[in-house]
C-alpha cells in the first residue's frame, strides 16, 4: 500500500527547487545580491525538463495518461505484427490495469485529501509562482500520471518482455513529468508508481491464473 503522506512545510519548495522549478521565500531579503538572484534563475525548467513535462501532459482535455500508453501499445502491436485477438486482448489487460490504478489512485486522494504544491508555495514562499503546468482542482496524492503508468508499464512488461526496460523507464519519466510541471511532490509520484505496479501485478497474476497462462514476473 502507499505510505501516510508527508506534511507540506517548505518540502514543496524544496522538493520543486530541487527539479529545477524555481521557487523563492516570501521573505527573502530585498537586497539580495546579484549572485543569489543569478542561482535563482539557473533553477528554472530546463528544456528537456519541460519537454518531458509536456510530453506526458499533451493539451488540456486530453484523456492523459491512458491515452498516452495507448498510443504506444497500438504502435508496438502495429511493430510486432500482433493479429487482432492478440492486439485486442493487450490493449483489453493495459487498460482494465490503469482503470483499476485509478480507482486505487483516486480513493488514496480522497482518503488523505493533500494540497497541491502551488497552495503552499503561494502562502509561504512565492505568490508569484506558476507552475509549468496547470494544476489540477483535485488533490495531490497518490500521483494519477503516475499511478496509472506503474500499472501499464506491469502489463506491457509481462506480455511484451522485449520491452521491459523501455516501459519501465517511460513510467518513471511519466511520475517525474508531474514534478517538472510544479503540480505534484515527488513523494506523490513515488507512491503513485508503487500503488499501480502492485495494481498491475495483480491485474496480471489474476488474468493468468484464469486462463491458466503462466506468469511472467516483472520483479517490480
């Protein structure tokens, strides 16, 4: 299961300083000096930083993250020459394993109900502040980005063994986007993955021991 959130305090500003989204003190001193506002700066988003965010992101209104793992397992399927039955039956698993993730994901939300970190870097540190991402108006943890690719990245791991480290990469990317878009601690993300690869480990094991297909380990 997912572990009791932390509280905010200045872990949102340090854990968002940290992956390179600017954030200052409220009452930073007046006379700062060029060096310190220099740092400051070299803090913002780097490029790759922002692609990545925006990549897992895409537009607003956008049926994300599902409809991104979508894309690349029709993709994949289309790659590898998978007849129709085998197509629909991965594309069946991936999704009923990040329906599941979500459901998880949104009772942990839910449950703890935690702010986003844009509330408390706006009372505490920076009213300026905007993230790189537009925040979602439902709470924080567990991350749905990330908890819906903990659980795709289980499945296409277990069918499509070739691309294991592939998935299991791009599922931490997606956790790590939601940190460079400001909108997520990395404690969210990090417990977000948790829940959806045991959701997707059990979605697997389950399905498998109902068509008495082996099952393939993904030591996740």
């Amino acid at each position: 299961g997912t572990s009791i959130p932390p509280q905010y305090s200045d872990k949102a500003a340090t854990e968002l300083n940290r992956s390179g989204v600017a954030v200052k003190r409220i009452d930073a001193s007046p006379s700062m000096d060029q060096r310190k506002a220099s740092e400051q700066r070299a803090q913002d988003l780097k490029e790759e930083q922002k692609r990545i965010a925006e990549d897992w992101n895409l537009d607003v209104g956008t049926a994300t993250p599902p409809g991104v793992w979508n894309r690349h397992a029709m993709r994949w399927v289309t790659e590898r020459g998978l007849g129709l039955e085998a197509s629909t039956r991965l594309l069946a698993e991936l999704n009923l394993a990040m329906f599941d993730a979500l459901v998880a994901c949104w009772n942990a939300k839910m449950t703890w109900w935690t702010e986003r970190p844009v509330t408390e870097v706006h009372e505490r540190f920076d009213p300026a502040f905007v993230p790189h991402l537009s925040t979602p108006p439902f709470p924080g943890y567990v991350s749905g980005h990330a908890s819906a690719s903990g659980a795709a990245s289980q499945v296409l791991a277990a069918r499509l063994p070739a691309l294991r480290d592939e998935v299991f990469a791009m599922a931490e990317e997606a956790a790590l986007s939601r940190l460079y878009g400001g909108i997520h601690l990395r404690s969210d993300n990090e417990e977000g993955l948790k829940l959806g690869r045991e959701v997707g480990r059990l979605v697997i094991e389950r399905l498998d021991a109902r068509s008495s297909r082996p099952v393939q380990s993904t030591n996740r």
